[in-house]
C-alpha cells in the first residue's frame, strides 16, 4: 500500500481509493467510503430541505398578500357601495322636498 488514501480489500487483496463505497473489483463493502458517501447525501438532503422551508415561508408570504388584496378590495367596493346607495337616497329625498315645495307654491 503505497499512498494513505488506498486501503486494500479484505475480501480480494485489491488495492483501490478508500473514498469509494465498495470494492471496484469485488464488490466488497468499504464502510468509511460508504459512512463518508452518506453523510455527503444527508448534507445535500439537509440543504434541500432548508431551501424547501424557505420557499414554502415565500409562498405563505405571497398568498397571504394575495388573500389581504382581496380583502381589501371587497371592503372597499362595499365602501363605495353604502356611500352610492346613500347619494341615491339623499337625491331622491331631494326630489321628493322640492316637489312638495313646488305643490305649496303652487297652492294646490
């Protein structure tokens, strides 16, 4: 075993990189280059799911915008809604004042 990153196979005698997970030539199990080869996995997992949380704070984010301009423009239609039903009031009172000023007037 000429360089530190080699180890040699118990199952073959080969000699190959200690990084990889098994034994090119045999097949056999190499459990640090496996350990090393998992955890590598779990960090790219743990990533994946820090990127996830962030995106799904995002998407809570722009639906809740979402949902309060809604809100928001509902309340204001209704808004415009109680102030135009209460001009036609205030008109059609006025109408019904200056008719009633007209018959006295008029002397009916």
């Amino acid at each position: 075993m000429n360089n530190k990153m080699n180890v040699i196979c118990p199952s073959c005698g080969a000699e190959f990189n200690k990084n990889l997970s098994q034994c090119p030539y045999c097949g056999n199990s190499n459990y640090y280059g496996q350990e090393k080869s998992y955890m590598k996995g779990l960090a790219g997992l743990r990533q994946r799911l820090a990127e996830l949380a962030d995106i799904n704070k995002k998407i809570i984010v722009e639906e809740a915008v979402k949902v309060l301009v809604l809100v928001l423009a509902v309340v204001i239609i209704l808004v415009a809604a109680i102030f135009s039903v209460k001009a036609i009031d205030r008109h059609n009172e006025s109408i019904a004042v200056n008719n009633i000023r007209k018959e006295i007037i008029d002397g009916r």
